[in-house]
C-alpha cells in the first residue's frame, strides 16, 4: 500500500469533482475546488474521520468494499478505479523489473507486416524492436544507445540531436499527456524497479511540463486513432493508429498503417522502399 501515493491520488480525484457531479447542491460558493470530504464520506459510506486519515496517509488499508464505495462517490472510471486499488495494495502488483525482452514470435510478426510501420515499447515507453518501415517513418533507432530509445525522454526532454520534435507529429500534446498516464500507471505496477523509478525522476527534474502533468494524477489515457507525420522527405502522412497490448509482458505492439489507395499509403510505400535513411530526423 503506497499511502502517500493513494491520498494524493484521492485529494485529486475529489478536488475535480462539482457538487452537482455528484448530485449534491451547490449551495454558497465554496473555498475550495471540488468536493468536501464529509461529502464523499457521506456517499461512500464510510466515517468522515477514516477518509480524512486516507487522504493524509495515516489510514491502514481499506478494504475492497471501502475501495468500492469510494470510488462510486468520487465517480472514478474503470481505469481510475483500478489504479485506486493498485495504490492502496488489494490489486496484483507486479514486482522487480519490468521486462524488456520482446517474443521471438513479435519479432517475426512485425518484419512480415506488410506496408505497417511497427514497433514493440515496454511498460516504460523503450522502443524495444522496430520494423524497417517504422525506422523509416520514425528513426533509425538501432543508430541510438538503448537509453535514447525512450519515448517518454523523447516526448519531454527533446535531446538536441533530434532535429524534428517528436517526428513533427500532429498531436504531440496529446501523446504527451498520454505518455504521463501511462508512466503513473507503470510506476503503480512496478514501485522498487529503478528504471521506471529513475525515469519518472529525471522527466520530473528535467521537464516542468512533465512535473505540471504528473500533479495531475490522471491515470486514463483517450485512444489515439489516427496521427499524422510531418516527415522530411515524403511530407505529410497520416496513419490509423492501432496499439495492442501484450499482456503477458506489459509491452505494446504499435501499429501504424493507411488506407489502400490512399495518398498516405503511397507515401508509406516510397518509404519502404527508401529504407531507413530516409527518416532524415537524426541527421537534421
């Protein structure tokens, strides 16, 4: 149970909500954003005095009805809802490293795609295996340390060598955003690895946006369905977006791919043709 984690995470979730949310007056206007504490007591069904001691991570851990309670009154989504119970330690938690290794079988899958740009990132955003179209697309990533692989530094930390912010992608606020979600949620799964620790800590020193975001506590990303490239030799391309998770080793398998016929899909075919050099990023 990360006591200090769930309060903050708690405070959060309460301060955003209005009164008329939860179907309460609003009455005189208030000091303070969002709900009072004696009003999601009330709603979860719990004592004032036990949710004050939560939110202050003074409380010892509640149990799955209390978790249940709260989380109807504070109208948490199914993805806060499970955040809600990794923090307060009723929920599996995976323990030690998050895992890097990719299957022999991805492997294979994504060489075979044809005309997809692919990728597999880990748990903490490393861009673990790449097909030569997404090298092309993207950037040549076997030409950088595995370090420099990361998304997330990528997205928040923008190293000099890089040229292009993240690809001259569309929505790079978004997937910022996203990239914050996805790291506290991470973080939630796998609090002793030090490479998901140390990661968080340096976007949090290095990056003010970043810091500004991780207050949030927001933990539920938007589907991103289609992005589009600004890319230095082809121009525009916009691609349907498709990321599926592979469970068994908390990684994803990103997709990117146009529709047949469409000016984009011929831009993704010259290229693969042109291959890896032609990404342009790491060398602009």
């Amino acid at each position: 149970m990360d006591k200090q984690e769930l309060g903050a995470f708690l405070r959060s979730r309460r301060e955003r909500l209005r009164p008329e949310d939860a179907g309460l007056p609003s009455g005189p206007r208030r000091r303070t954003p969002g709900l009072r504490r004696e009003e999601v007591a009330v709603l979860a069904h719990i004592s004032t005095e036990y949710y004050v001691r939560l939110e202050q991570g003074r409380a010892p851990r509640p149990s799955g009805e209390v978790l249940a309670g709260i989380a109807g009154a504070l109208r948490l989504t199914d993805a806060e809802s499970d955040h809600l119970h990794v923090l307060a330690g009723t929920a599996p938690t995976r323990t030690g490293l998050h895992r890097r290794d990719v299957r022999p079988s991805i492997l294979t899958l994504i060489e075979r795609l044809p005309q997809t740009a692919a990728f597999v990132t880990s748990a903490a955003f490393e861009v673990l295996a790449w097909n030569d179209l997404a090298a092309a697309l993207m950037e040549d990533f076997g030409e950088l340390a595995p370090e420099e692989r990361n998304l997330a530094r990528r997205a928040f930390l923008d190293p000099p060598r890089a040229g292009a912010t993240l690809y001259g992608i569309s929505d790079a606020a978004e997937f910022r955003h996203h990239v914050v979600m996805q790291l506290r949620s991470t973080l939630a799964r796998y609090p002793t690895d030090p490479a998901v620790t140390g990661l968080v800590d340096e976007l949090r020193e290095g990056s003010p946006d970043f810091a500004r975001l991780w207050d949030r506590h927001d933990v539920q990303a938007a589907p991103m369905l289609t992005k589009t490239f600004r890319h230095p030799v082809v121009g525009e391309v916009t691609v349907d977006c498709d990321a599926l998770a592979l469970t068994d080793r908390d990684q994803h398998l990103i997709l990117y791919t146009a529709p047949p016929g469409s000016p984009d899909a011929e831009a993704l075919a010259l290229l693969n043709v042109l291959g890896a050099d032609a990404g342009g990023y790491l060398a602009r």
